[in-house]
C-alpha cells in the first residue's frame, strides 16, 4: 500500500471510530445533565462551569509541550527511527510529570480565592472548596503516565486512543448517572471521575507498551543539544499560543460568574454543552487526519499539502455551516423538551454563540496544517494581543449585554485578531502567499453560509409549538434543505468529488 493510500485508509479509520464514539458518548452526557438538573441545583452546574474553566487556564502549565512534541515525533516514526522515539519519549514524560506536579500545587493554591471568582457565594452548598480541590485533582491526574497516547496518535492510530476513551467514558456516565439517580451525592460523583481518569491513563499506557516494546528498553540516548533546542525554541513560541488559546476561550464562565453570578453559568454551561458536543463531533474529524497530515507534510509535497487542505476547507465549511443552522434553528425547542423552558436563554445570545462556534470551526483546518508544518514562532505575539483584546472587549460588553455580550467580546477578538493573521503567517511561510484568496473564498462562504441560516430559520418558524412533533418536523426540515442546496451547488466541485471517491472505495472495501 502506498502512502497516500495508507494515510487516507488510517484517516478513515480514525475518523469512523471517533464518530460512532463521540455520539455515543455525547447521548450519554445529555442524559447525565438532564439527571443532573433533576436532582442538583443550578448553583452545582455553575459550580462545575468556573471550575472547568479554572482547570482550562492552569493547563497553562502545559505550554503547548504537546504540540511541540508531536511535532517532533512526526518525521521519525514516519522513518522508523526507534531510538529518536525513544529519547523524545524519554524527554516528553520528564515533561509531563513536572507539569501535572505544577497543575496540582498552583490549583491548590487557589482554593482559599474562589468567593472573589463567585459574585454571590452560594451558602446553601457545603464544601465547595472541597469539590474544587477533587476538580484539581482529576485534572492533574490526566498528565501522568498519558504522555504516551501522543505516540499512538502521531502513529496514525488515533481510534486505538480513541476507543480508550470511548469505554472510561462510557463508564463514568453510566456510574455518575447511577449514584446521582440512588444517592445525589455531588462528592461520589467527583470521586468517580478522578478514579476513571487514572484507570483510563492506565489503560492507555500499557497498550502503549505491548504496541511499542521499546518504550521498555533502558538504554535511551539523550537527545543532541541542538534538537532540544529546536523543541525548547518551539515550546518558547508556543506559550503564547497556549495563553491566547486559554485566556479567550476559558475565561468566559469566569467573567459571567464574577459579573452575572453562578446561576448564569449553569444556564449558559447547558448551551455550551450542546455546542462543544457539536464541536467535538466536527474536530473528531479534522483531529483524526491531524497525523495524517503531519506525515503528508513531512513528505514535502507542497503540491499535494495544497490540494488536501482546500479539500478539507470545503469539508469544514459543509460542516460548522450545516451544525451551525441546526443550533440556530433547532436549540430552543431541543432544550425545552431536554432540561424545560426555564433553561433557555435569549435568542441574541443563542445567534451569538452560533456565530463564534462558525468562526472558531473555520480557524481549524489553518492550525492543523500550521501545527504540522511547526510554524510555531511566526506568529507567537498574535496570541498576547488577542488575550488582550478578549479582556477588554468581553467585561464592558457582559456588563452591558450580559452572556451575550461576553460571546461578542470573543468574536470581536476572534475576527480582528488571529483569524486573518493565522492564515497569514501560515500561507506566507509553507506556501509562498495565497492568503488574500482563502480569506475572499472564507467570507463569501460565511456570507453564503449565513444567508442559507437564515432561510431555514423562516422555514422553521412556520412551525408552531416547542413539542416534540414541532421538533421532528423542524429536524427534517434542517436535515434535508440546507444538505440539498449544498449538494446541488457544489455537486461538480473537485472538493465533492474528493470525498465521494472516499466513500466508493470505503463501500467498495466493506463488499469484499
């Protein structure tokens, strides 16, 4: 098998595994929630919002190591080159247990601040900082002994990682769901998320060991110091795309709980949760070719890189438009009928947090290939001016606007800041220009995307009611008009043709 073949078939097989998972798993998390708001107050889903994003700013901690690594690992597993594995290994678990220590002190750390973060301290939940110090722990946890999945994954054996956290998943809802349902006990319900996390970092390590034995071998060269520079030099550069990265897009349940309160919090985390399972849908996806993509860009086809990326381009604009117009147009009945009418929020905020979703989803496919091709250092400050711009804008306008206003803040830095300049740097530095046509061919698709939105919203408000019958025919209607317009129009596009040529081979595959 060749190797462009052999990375379409690992794509594919990344791909069809993290589908089937990622729904399963999202369809569990819908029931926890809906449990959980029958039996808890909104003050614990608020509680559980912050707490994330507070363990989403001390990932700091990681620095974009990740990222780094994984970039260094591409070209000698493409060469076979154990005993380079073998060192960056060596290098990447020195790595790992110094931040999960520095994660634990500094989250701990914290523990005696949360009333400052809390604009009206519940008085009716005991132990708060208690949960908060297991929410520090099970995420401190997850970097020990879990540096190998990145091997795994840069190996093109993403669904083997993915299949690990599809079972510990699986496990925690259903174990969640039960002491909830017998017992609603929030401190057993923390308690069993740190207990799966270290069986599934476990796990994953010893089918990192019986599939590369080496990994066992004592006698690990250490690494020339002229490589460890590179890597420190990537890491350098990637500490400022780590900050923006967390300081836009984990702080906004900060800012509502200081501002707006708890209560606020557990609202917006319901919408939040739909669309960061929409989301992780779609980056099951992409992330699955990520190494597919490491690997490609390694080969140094330029030529080939080009054509993939358009392709991919196309596939994400089908993709965040159509799960966009679904958001939009069928959210307010979904919660309804998921958590109950008290549960919805504005219909301003609800276009909003379509808007950024679109925005963010479309950035993607430029960071895979930029993170592939280690265009790390380029654009580096972009990062610290656009944290900068986030604060600013989000406080003033949550003040004004609400959580409405804290999603305009991320979009407003979002748009002006890195989604131009991302594109910039990358196509400047890999391909030698061609930056002005990807942004002309991204806002007509944003233009079209968005006129299409709000054609099938009119259609959908012909609809009456918020019961489940107004729901199907709602779903039907999203399901089939948008797919049909996007199929008549880009039907004859090479970028169609591309992905239908996939699905022939796969239906080919499974009749032999």
């Amino acid at each position: 098998m060749n190797n462009k073949s052999s990375r379409s078939l690992n794509s594919i097989n990344n791909a069809a595994v993290s589908i089937g998972s990622t729904l399963i798993i999202t369809l569990l998390h819908f029931i926890q929630r809906r449990v959980f708001v029958s039996v808890l107050s909104n003050e614990y889903l608020g509680l559980g919002g912050l707490f994330s994003n507070i363990l989403s700013i001390l990932s700091l901690a990681e620095l974009g190591i990740g990222y780094a690594m994984n970039y260094a690992l591409y070209k000698p597993i493409k060469d076979g080159d154990t005993e380079k594995i073998k060192s960056l290994m060596k290098l990447y678990r020195t790595y790992y247990t110094i931040i999960g220590i520095v994660v634990l002190a500094a989250g701990m750390s914290l523990a005696p601040f949360l009333n400052y973060l809390i604009k009206d301290m519940p008085q009716d939940i005991p132990n708060i900082r208690l949960y908060y110090c297991l929410y520090v722990l099970n995420s401190a946890s997850s970097y020990f002994f879990t540096y190998k999945r990145a091997l795994i994954v840069c190996d093109q054996k993403e669904f083997i990682s993915t299949l690990n956290y599809f079972c510990i998943s699986v496990l925690t809802s259903v174990v969640r769901i039960a002491i909830l349902l017998k017992t609603e006990n929030y401190l057993l319900y923390l308690l069993v998320s740190i207990l799966f996390t270290l069986i599934g970092n476990l796990v994953i390590s010893l089918i990192a060991g019986k599939l590369y034995p080496y990994l066992k071998e004592k006698d690990v060269k250490a690494l020339d110091e002229n490589e460890k520079k590179q890597i420190r030099k990537n890491i350098g550069a990637l500490i400022f795309h780590k900050i923006g990265s967390v300081v836009v897009f984990s702080t906004d349940n900060l800012i509502i709980s200081r501002f707006l309160g708890l209560i606020s919090v557990g609202l917006y985390s319901n919408y939040t949760m739909i669309i960061n399972g929409i989301k992780k849908f779609i980056l099951k996806l992409v992330s699955s070719s990520t190494a597919s993509v490491g690997n490609l860009v390694a080969s140094g086809d330029r030529d080939q890189c080009r054509k993939i990326m358009e392709h991919m381009i196309f596939a994400c604009v089908w993709l965040y438009g159509f799960s966009a117009i679904c958001f939009v147009c069928l959210i307010p009945s979904f919660v309804v009928l998921w958590i109950g009418e008290d549960y919805l929020l504005p219909e301003a905020t609800l276009i909003a947090a379509a808007v950024s979703f679109y925005i963010t989803g479309m950035r993607q496919i430029v960071i895979v290939f930029k993170d592939a091709a280690g265009i790390f250092i380029p654009d580096r400050y972009k990062a610290i001016v656009e944290s900068i711009a986030n604060i600013v804008l989000s406080i003033p306008l949550a003040i004004k606007y609400g959580i409405t206003g804290v999603i305009l803040g991320t979009i407003m830095s979002t748009v002006l800041v890195c989604f131009w300049y991302e594109a910039y740097v990358f196509f400047r530095d890999f391909y030698g220009g061609g930056t002005k046509r990807y942004l002309l061919y991204q806002l007509a698709y944003a233009a079209f995307n968005a006129i299409l939105c709000a054609g099938v919203w009119y259609v959908c408000s012909l609809v009456d009611g918020m019961d489940i019958v107004a729901f199907v025919f709602k779903f039907l209607i999203c399901l089939i008009l948008p797919n049909a317009i996007y199929f008549l129009l880009f039907r004859k596009s090479p970028h169609f043709k591309y992905f239908l040529g996939i699905a022939c081979r796969i239906i080919k595959r499974k009749k032999k």
